[in-house]
C-alpha cells in the first residue's frame, strides 16, 4: 500500500515510522512462507532507501534491550542520508529515529 501510494503522487515521498518490519539478513527478521516481509517488498519497489544498519546501536525495539530494527525512515531513492541515528530512550518500548536528509 505505501508503495502503490509513493508511486500515484508527484511530490517525493518520505515514510518514517514502526513498520512491524525487518529486513531479511537482520538479526531477528522474521519472513512470510516465499520469504519475505513488508520491509522487503518496499525494498524492491525501488520507491525508497533506508538505513542498512544492523549493529547492536541500530536496533530500535524493545527499547530496554533492543534486538531488531523495526523502526525505519524511508527516503526517495535520489536522495541521501547526512545522518542517521537511533536515539537511546525508555520513554517508550521503541527507540526513536532521526535522520538529516539531502535532495
């Protein structure tokens, strides 16, 4: 759905947020019967870029331990990331995100 949607509208499309979601090859993803997962789809749409990090400091859920990323700011793919981290915080039971961005 996020993708049919970045691909109906002319305006650059940036998607940040818990997307339930890790990539496989992540520690801790988990995958549908074929293999994949929504992570994965929105990868291969080619509509967006994001972090490919999977260190211990780019884990975003449970915020305690955290051990998978979840978490994700999505960007269009001719875009750059300037920065990119992952907030240390027990205020919630996710770490927060937050990028620097270029067009």
């Amino acid at each position: 759905m996020i993708a049919d949607i970045a691909k109906e509208t002319y305006a650059p499309t940036i998607v940040a947020g818990d997307m339930n979601s890790t990539p496989s090859g992540f520690p801790h993803s988990v995958t549908d019967p074929p293999g994949g997962n929504a992570i994965d789809t929105l990868d291969r749409s080619e509509l967006f870029q994001r972090s490919k990090l999977a260190t211990s400091d780019a884990m975003t859920f449970h915020s305690a331990e955290p051990k998978v990323v979840i978490d994700w700011i999505l960007i269009p793919p001719d875009w750059r990331f300037l920065k990119y981290q992952v907030q240390p915080s027990l205020l919630s039971d996710h770490r927060g995100v937050v990028a620097e961005i270029e067009r």
